[in-house]
C-alpha cells in the first residue's frame, strides 16, 4: 500500500499507542498498474475512528474504518494473508468500505478477527473461475476474517444479465482450500456465451453451485449444483447445436420440421476430477423432448453424451415407422468438442457416457 499522507490525534498511555480522528491518502498508481488498469483514481481517503496498538498483545485494532480504497491492496496494512486472498478479485474502481477489526502485528494469528463490509457498485468486479473469469456488477457483501479463514459473505450483484447471492471461503492457516456457493437467477445465455467465447442466442438461465476445490485448481474442484434454462432453442446450445443437422440426414427434411423453442429444460450436474457430468439432463418443447446425460471436460471442452430423443405431432408421424423399430425413441449419442458436437444414432446408456479415459501414467525417467 502506498501511503501519501496520514493525520491523526496521538494518545501514549501504559503499553499502548491510541490514534485517533485518522484520515489517511493513499496512492493507487501501483494497483493500478498491477492489475492492469487505467482510468481510476490517483488516489482515495480512508478514515478511522480510533487505530489502538497494543504492544504487550502484539496487536493492532481498527475501529469505525470508513471510506473508499481498493479492498485487497487496503488488506496489506492489517493482514498479508488476507489480501492474498482478495488478490483473485480484480475491482475496476475504488470500493466504499466500513468496519473493523483486530490484527496481529507479529505472526500470531489467534486474536485475528476482522469484519469489513464493501459496496463495489460504482465499477465491477472480476473473479476467475470455472475456465472463465466472472465479471460481477453492482457488488456488495463483507469480508469476514478469522484465524483460519477469510470468508468473502453475503455477496449479492448482477452477472450474465442477471442476478447473483453467494459466498466464497478461502483457507489461510495451514491450507488452502477454497469453497463457495452462488445461486444465480434471470441470466442471458447469450452473455454467458461471450464470457466464453461461444455464440448463443438468447435465452433464461437459473442456476445453483456449492464447490470445493485446493488453491481454486481446476483438476481439484468437486462440485454439485442444478440449472434450467427456458424460453431458449435447443439447438443454440453449444452441446445441441448441430442435432438438427443430423435428424435431417438421417431423415431429408426432418429436422426443419421440429420446433426446437424448449419450454424448459433442466438437470443437476457434479463436477469432479476436471469433468463436469449429469445424468438427468430433460427438455421439453411443443412438439420434441430430449433426455439423458454425460460428460464435459473442462480442459479441453470435449463431449461425450447420449440422449433419448421423442417426437410428437407431424415430425411424430412421419418418424412412425422408426419409432415402431426403435421404441418410440430416436437414440443419439454426442461427441467431439463443445463448438462442434458430432451427433450419431447409438444405443441409449441411460444418460452415462462412457466413464472418461484415466490419466496416463507419468514415464519414467
């Protein structure tokens, strides 16, 4: 942190420095540049009502902190550990701050405890995670920190078009475990798209994750959630998109005769080992229905899933014959990359894809 100017009221008692009516300036030119932005402040002012360092106690404590300051580069006067964590949060502008505290001056961490309450509303605010990097407006929440944790609590902002609550814990003692849970309302799968660099039409997505992961790395996140996605077409989604092309090959014109406008469609996912799956994957449309499951792999976006594909109305009829040989169902199973799934007809499995191939074994040297 880089401190322009400091005024305060000085009181030297017995083991004890108490400073108070503190107003401070602080420089922002170097978080700036660190992050990689251009356009904020030069600087901010932070007050405090009272700084009490104890130096039997090794302690310093911070009482009615108040003003504007970049949250993680602030940290770094009270403690290290937790500006690391608020490090992965990229703020564009000067977050409103308040709160307090007590943080140790030396190493011991057993009298940590700190409650800092920000409101990031006049910029964004950039998160990495799962393959992408978050960009979350109108933020708000508080930082709680501990001896053991830092817990990032009662966030609340605007993602993908829509709307967001959630928490993120991030171990500090000993680990570094990293876990969270977000629940997420009213958003446009086309802005999820370009978050990651895919084209989608528009759509409402609703959703909900609890993860766990070492250090926020991606082969050791283990996940579970759900999602719905409504008033969309089906062959918008990436995993989708080429369905229609291989019904109408399997069928001449097939696949212009389908309505792909889904109702709705939902399912619970996992994630684990670098592989996000599902088995109960529904989606209803007026005259389709599609349902089964698989897998994604994150690293690379590959595809591996099959699906029980039913129709009604005229494409039902017409398909009639199949459907007498088949069971009713048209069975299909994709695979390949996410932008550009191959679709075939195959037995069904029941919505399990094959189980993903285990990782080589390392060659000796």
């Amino acid at each position: 942190m880089d401190l322009k100017s400091a005024r305060a009221d000085a009181h030297l008692v017995t083991d004890q420095l108490v400073l108070t009516n503190v107003t401070t300036v602080v420089s922002n030119g170097n978080y700036l540049s660190s992050v990689g932005l251009s356009g904020g402040p030069s600087e901010c002012t932070l007050k405090a009502k009272s700084i009490d360092f104890r130096f039997v106690q090794d302690t310093v404590e911070v009482l009615g902190l108040e003003g504007q300051a970049y949250p993680g580069y602030t940290l770094r006067m009270f403690s290290d550990s937790a500006a690391r964590v608020l490090k992965e949060f990229v703020f564009t502008r000067p977050v409103t701050l308040s709160g307090g505290g007590m943080f140790p001056m030396g190493d011991d961490m057993k009298l940590m405890k700190g409650r800092i309450r920000f409101d990031a509303s006049a910029g964004r605010v950039r998160y990495p995670l799962l393959g992408t990097t978050l960009d979350l407006g109108r933020t708000k929440g508080e930082v709680l920190i501990s001896p053991q944790w830092v817990v990032v609590d009662k966030m609340m902002g605007t993602i993908w078009d829509g709307t967001f609550t959630g928490r993120v814990l991030a171990q500090i003692d000993d680990g570094d475990a990293l876990n969270g849970s977000f629940v997420l309302q009213d958003m446009n799968l086309t802005s999820i798209g370009k978050s990651y660099d895919k084209k989608m039409e528009k759509a409402t997505v609703h959703g909900a994750i609890e993860f766990s992961s070492k250090g926020g790395n991606m082969n050791s996140i283990q996940a579970k959630g759900e999602a719905a996605l409504v008033h969309g077409d089906l062959v918008e989604i990436p995993l989708f998109g080429f369905l229609g092309e291989a019904l109408s090959n399997y069928i001449p014109g097939l696949g212009h005769l389908i309505n792909y406008k889904i109702s709705r469609a939902d399912c619970d996912f996992s994630i684990e080992k670098g592989y996000v799956r599902t088995s109960n994957f529904v989606a209803q449309g007026s005259n389709m229905s599609l349902e089964g499951g698989g897998w994604i792999r994150l690293s690379d976006l590959q595809v591996n899933s099959d699906f029980k594909l039913g129709l009604r109305g005229l494409p039902g009829f017409i398909t009639s014959p199949v459907f007498l040989l088949a069971g009713g169902l048209f069975q299909v199973r994709g695979t390949g990359p996410l932008s550009n799934v191959s679709w075939n007809f195959a037995p069904f499995s029941g919505g399990k894809a094959p189980v993903p191939p285990a990782a080589a074994p390392a060659r000796k040297r």
